[in-house]
C-alpha cells in the first residue's frame, strides 16, 4: 500500500484552504470597498476586466499547486514496487560430511549435491548474490557471497568431502551470517544434509532462532536413497548406516517459512533445485517517490513564471 515515511509534514496541506479562503476574501473586500467610491476609474481598476482576472486567479492557483507538491514531497511518499533492482541473496549450506561419500547417488552424494546446486546457481538473477557454506565437524565459507555466479560455481566444483560428524547448527548459523553480509530485502539459505546433527557448537534450534530474528528463509534438503546405505563397519563387524534427521530439518524449514524436500536420487535431487528456483520470489520495496513530486512542483514554477514574466504573456 501507499504510504508516507513523514507522514506528519502532511499537516501543513490544512493551510492550503484557508490560504484559498483568504485569498477569495481580500477579493471580495476589494470589489466591496470600490463600490463604495464614485471614482469610475478607481472601481475599474479595483474590479479589473475579466481577462486579467482569470489571470491572476491561475497564477495563485499554480502557486498553491506548487506549494502541494512541495508538501506532499517532504512527506516522503513510497508505493510498493517489485524487488528487482536489489535482488536476492541466496546461500548454500552443504553438508560435507563422511556419509556424504556414500555411492547411491552418482558418483557420490556430494558430487550428485555440487552437480544439481549448480542448477539453481545458474536459474539466478543477474542482480542477485550467491555464497556457499560447508559443514562437517564445524562449518566454513567455501564461497563469499557475490553476484558472480560463475565464480561462485567454480569454488562449488572445487569443495571436497571430509571424514568429521555433521553440525547442522554450526552450518546454518555461518549460512545465516553470509545472508546478512549484503544488505538486501530478500535472504534465502538453502541447507542440504543427509545426517543427524552430532557436532558443532550451535544446536539446530539456536540458529532456527538466529533465522527467525535476521527474517532468513530457510529451505531443507534431506538426501538419502530410501534403502539404508552401510557407511562403514565398526570393530565389531557391524555395519554402519547412513542416518537422515528429517524432523530436524522440516522443523528448521517450518519454523522459518521455508520447506523442506526430500531428495531419493539423482533425479529428484536436480528437480528439487529447480523447484525452489521457482519459488524464491522477489519481495516488494518501498520506492521512494519524492522526486516526482519535487520534479511536478518545478515544472508548474517554471508554467508560473512563463505566465507571469515571458516576453510575450500568454495570459494578459
């Protein structure tokens, strides 16, 4: 909706009619007071003909014109446009975790993962900024936030998997942190991981909250064929599997106003990138107007002193 950021300066419209009401006022009064006189001349001048009338009513009414421009500009009028200048920024929080070498997705998860982020990094638009996080063990910036998409993909090809736990908390609160680097009306991280949060010193829940404060959107990738996958074996013999959180990670979208999707395989995992491509929507600003008001107001001055002193009046 329209509104104004010194919405007060309006005020100052109320004189506006009482400077109309003044102005018709001394009119009257000095038609009256020449009726009194027997001065023909001074009754003729008092009166004046009409055209020089009508003249020096349009001179007032575009000096009150201007006076309202002026006004309504210093009020600092915005109306909501379409967030396309400024763009989004937009991080990814990759998990690089052990379980992310395993082999149902091809090669691995993690190359299948860099594979289809470049499909979202690519469907950006020419203004918005794009950064990624990694997190194991701990979390670290793999790639700063930019409007480089092209650069930013090439440090993605380059990330490589690592042998530590998964501290999803840690993770999303740097991938927070970078959103908020550029300021900017609209921030998206989007966090993928195929584990439960088991290390770090940032609980999911902690960063859901720094998410909520900063007015981060936030969607979750949980990845994972639906088969259990062996990771490893222990001492023992026994098999070790893959372990994916989804409550987690759907509390995380929810509580954020993000979504979470569940990624099986290579091919679901390339179209839940596209889809949240889609779906990141460019938020309306307040675009300032002021000068429009400010230019309106010039241009009827420049009418009122054409009227009043050009070398040939329009209006006699």
């Amino acid at each position: 909706m329209p509104g104004f950021s010194s919405p007060w300066v309006l005020l100052f419209l109320v004189f506006i009619p009482v400077i109309y009401y003044l102005y018709r006022k001394v009119i009257q009064r000095k038609k009256k007071y020449a009726i009194r006189f027997s001065n023909i001349e001074f009754i003729r001048s008092a009166l004046g003909d009409k055209k020089k009338s009508r003249r020096n009513d349009l001179l007032f009414y575009l000096s009150l014109l201007v006076l309202t421009f002026m006004i309504i500009g210093f009020a600092n009028p915005h109306i909501p446009l379409k967030q396309i200048k400024e763009g989004v920024n937009v991080v990814l929080v990759l998990d690089v975790s052990g379980s992310m070498q395993a082999d149902d997705y091809k090669p691995t998860r993690l190359e299948a993962a860099k594979r289809s982020a470049e499909i979202l990094l690519n469907s950006l638009k020419e203004k918005d900024c794009a950064g990624i996080v990694i997190f194991e063990s701990g979390a670290t910036t793999a790639a700063y936030l930019s409007p480089y998409k092209d650069r930013v993909i090439e440090k993605l090809r380059s990330i490589k998997p690592k042998q530590g736990k998964t501290a999803i908390g840690d993770g999303l609160a740097l991938g927070i942190d970078m959103a908020t680097s550029i300021p900017n009306k609209k921030r998206v991280v989007i966090l993928l991981s195929d584990g439960v949060n088991n290390a770090g010193v940032i609980s999911p829940q902690e960063a859901i909250e720094f998410a909520k404060t900063n007015k981060i959107q936030v969607y979750t990738i949980g990845l994972g064929s639906e088969e259990k996958v062996v990771l490893g074996y222990d001492w023992f013999g026994n098999p070790q599997y893959a372990e994916l959180d989804e409550e987690t990670l759907k509390e995380i979208a929810r509580e954020t106003g993000g979504k979470y999707f569940r990624s099986v395989n290579e091919k679901t995992l390339d179209e839940i990138y596209r889809n949240i491509s889609q779906d990141i929507k460019r938020e309306e600003e307040e675009t300032n107007i002021k000068d429009w008001f400010f230019l309106a107001a010039l241009i009827t001055f420049l009418i009122y002193l054409y009227l009043r002193y050009g070398g040939r009046r329009v209006i006699q």
